[in-house]
C-alpha cells in the first residue's frame, strides 16, 4: 500500500486513535490540537504535532476533520469544530495541490454538504471536488478500544459525491478489512452514525425499564434479557424491522405492547419508553392508513376520469360513424 500524507485536525480521543492506526499502517501523519496540553502529551508520545495546519509545500493529502462536537442541549454545539474547518479551508487558499477534506466527527446529516462546505469554500476561494476534494467517513470507535476498534473496523462508512475521493478512502481504509459501505450523499454516512449511536442508547434504554420492572418483581434480569438477545427476532436479523415507513400489526406486537404497559403499571412502574413505542406506532398507522385512503382515491379518480374519455371517445364514434 502507498504511503499518504494525512492530517488530524482535532487530536481529543478520536484523533488520536485515528491518527496513530495510519501511522502504524506506514502513512506521514501530522497531528493538529490548539489545547496546549493536548499538543503537549502528543509531543511527548514522540507524535509530530502542531497548533496550526500548514499545506504549503506538502503534497495532495487527506485531511481528517475528528473535532468535538458536544451537544447544546437538544443541539449539537458545532462552534469548534466550525472554527477548525474554517482554518482548513484558510490553508487551503494557500496551496496549489488538490487535498481531500474528510469529516470523521459525528455531525447532524447534511453538515458535511452545508457547514463544511459553505466554511471551506468561503475561506479558500475554491470550489468543493474541484479545488479540494470532499468526502464523509464517519469513525465508529468506543472511548476505551478507540485504537484496537481503529486498527479492526467492523464497519466502515465512506461517501462523497465525487468517485474519485470514494476511490482514495476505500484504498486507503481497505487493507484495514471490515466490510466497508459506500454512499454518493455524504448526508446518508451522516446519518448512518446519528442512528448507530442512537439505536445503541434506545437498546440500553429499553432494558434499563425493563429492569425496573423486574426489579418490583424480584427478578434478575440479567439472564432474561441474555436468553431475549437469543430468542428475538429483532436482535439476531438484521433484516428484521429497518423498512421505514411500516407499522408493526397483527396480534402479538400490539398485544404485548399495550397489555404490558398495564401490567407495569399495575406494580407502579411507569414505562415511558414502552409509551413512545406504542405512540409512535399509532402514528405511522394512521398516515400509512391516510395514505393508502388518498392512493385509493386518486386511483379511483383516475379510473373514471379514463371511463369519462372511453365514453366520450365511443360518442365521437358513434357521431362519425352516423354520417
């Protein structure tokens, strides 16, 4: 594999780990914090480290964007990781090669095609996957494996609308193994990671209620929730319920799902969860019923509309065939 010439903008966990996994695998890396005690512990680790990114005289390299971006309250606060993007783009102005721009931080879908690219764009007077390239590879590392999960994806995410950024990520990241997915809207990888680790809270969620419920029952939960990671369909098929837009039915869901909902309450446990899931189910029912009710109507407009032609036209027919 040729070696890259690679930037970590942003050096907190993500960075580092991602940056220290290309180092290892033979690539020139550089790292770039402006906490001066990150960039300390780096220096001291015998990394090549710097408080500001420099692209003159360094040859097409890839750009790795792995800043913090925290959440607000119902909002990711993205004021770091929009002044980091801004100096890439500020190093971009003053560089006659072409480098490729990559978001790794996990971001609100769309940011990648909106913030990354208005602020790039702005600050270097190119234009994006023309002057420099842009691309989304969102990271998939946990806190305490982030090197061993680095070095050994299970997963990894690439997109851009350009294919030829697609194709130098995938040759890149490839010898890594894991199976590797590619998307063209750089929103879907975005997305993907808001979901990944969504999916992961609600499943966490779901048997944290569960066992306040096992709890008031004197239960261990442990070894019922072990043998239901087994026996459900939705844990052991990965197929099994991710096609949007399509209400659970027949007996046993809704039964279990409102029925437990009293029983949970009859022991003075409150299940809001549970609740949401009841909720929103009643929810998509009633559009997918809508819209099945304003298919059916249209369907049947059209249907006369074509007898009124049919009619109209056996008329003309007819009046020609008399003359």
């Amino acid at each position: 594999m040729e070696s890259s010439r690679i930037f970590i903008v942003g050096s907190g966990v993500v960075g580092a780990a991602t940056g220290e996994g290309f180092l290892a695998a033979g690539h020139k890396v550089t790292f770039i914090d402006i906490s001066a005690p990150r960039v300390a512990e780096l220096a001291a680790r015998g990394l090549d480290v710097r408080t500001e990114i420099d692209l003159s005289g360094e040859p097409e390299s890839l750009i790795f964007l792995t800043l913090p971006t925290p959440n607000d309250g119902h909002r990711y606060d993205l004021s770091a990781f929009s002044a980091g993007t801004a100096s890439v783009g500020k190093a971009l102005a003053g560089s006659p090669v072409r480098h490729t721009v990559v978001v790794r931080s996990t971001v609100p879908p769309g940011t990648t095609e909106g913030l990354v690219k208005t602020t790039l764009e702005e600050n270097s007077g190119m234009v994006a996957n023309e002057g420099f390239g842009l691309a989304s590879n969102p990271e998939f590392l946990r806190a305490v494996s982030a090197a061993e999960d680095f070095a050994n994806p299970w997963m990894t995410i690439i997109a851009s609308r350009d294919p030829q950024n697609v194709e130098r990520l995938r040759e890149l990241l490839s010898p890594f193994g894991g199976e590797l997915r590619t998307f063209s809207d750089p929103a879907e990888a975005e997305f993907i990671k808001c979901a990944h680790n969504i999916f992961n809270a609600t499943k966490i969620s779901f048997w944290n209620e569960m066992w306040l419920v096992a709890q008031k029952l004197g239960l261990d939960l442990d070894p019922i929730a072990a043998t239901v990671a087994r026996s459900a369909e939705g844990s052991i098929n990965p197929e099994y319920g991710i096609r949007g837009g399509a209400p659970y039915g027949g007996v046993c869901l809704p039964k279990d799902t409102q029925g437990f909902l009293g029983f949970a309450d009859t022991v003075g446990v409150d299940m809001p969860l549970l609740s949401a899931v009841v909720e929103v189910n009643d929810r998509l029912a009633e559009i997918v019923d809508h819209e099945i009710d304003t298919a059916d109507i249209a369907e049947r407009a059209a249907d006369h509309a074509q007898l009124r032609a049919a009619a109209h036209g056996d008329k003309e027919l007819q009046e020609a065939q008399s003359e």
